[in-house]
C-alpha cells in the first residue's frame, strides 16, 4: 500500500477488490488495518443485485473479532463487464433493461419505504448510458 500511495502521490481512501480476491472477513480487516474508509468489493459478478441485502452504505461489522470496523461497504449493485462475460447472450440492451428493473426498484423503495439507497454501478466496458435513469 505505501508503494502504491508514494508512487501516485495521493493517499488511498476508497478500495474495490476483485470479486475472485475478496475473503469476507479478512480482506475487510486487512483494509481496515490500513486506513481505507470505504469498499465496494460486495456486489454479484454474474447478476444485477444486492449482495448485501440493501443499496444503502453501512458499517461492516467484523464477525471474527466482534466489533465494528471503520470501513463503510458502499453496495455495488451491478458491474456490467462481469455481468456481460457471464451473459455472453446479452444484448447491451438486455443489460441495460435488467440495469433499469433495479434502480426502479431502489426508486419505489425511495417513495414507498423512505429508504433512501444509492445506486452504485460501475459501467467500464460496453458504455451503456444511464443519465435518462437519473432524469426522470
């Protein structure tokens, strides 16, 4: 981490692992230990979803010692290149509707429940477009 932090000059706050590299709870404890204050590693590669049964951000608590952590767990909701990979028959379009079926439902969450999630999405490879999501 120091060589990574002194080689790009700023100090590392938020991590993302690979979901083949993430251990619940040790990679938490290891980013914990230091001084990352936000992940977002729990997310489903292959499905549009909430791992962590929520969209909201939350404190993790580390079941092995007992306590609480300093990292907040942003939810990643969908990673369309993984998602893409595991649905080879997908169209963008298909990707994009089922992208829509979830930030629907977080919306009527919103009103119904006034739980007011985020939607964290990381769209890197097939560039779908989500502004008219946040239009409307």
């Amino acid at each position: 981490m120091r060589n990574f932090e002194s080689e790009i000059k700023v100090k590392a706050i938020h991590s993302r692992q690979h979901y083949l590299r993430f251990k619940v709870p040790q990679t938490w404890q290891i980013l914990n230990n230091k001084g990352i204050s936000s992940d977002s590693s729990m997310y489903y590669p292959e499905s549009v979803g909430f791992r962590c049964g929520t969209a909201t951000p939350f404190k993790i608590f580390d079941i092995e010692n007992r306590m609480t952590l300093d990292i907040v767990e942003e939810p990643l909701i969908f990673m369309e290149g993984t998602y893409a990979q595991y649905n080879p028959q997908m169209t963008s379009n298909d990707i994009y509707k089922d992208l829509e079926i979830v930030i629907n439902q977080i919306k009527n969450l919103e009103v119904i429940l006034f739980f007011y999630g985020t939607i964290q999405v990381l769209i890197i490879e097939i560039g779908i477009s989500i502004k008219k999501f946040f239009n409307s």
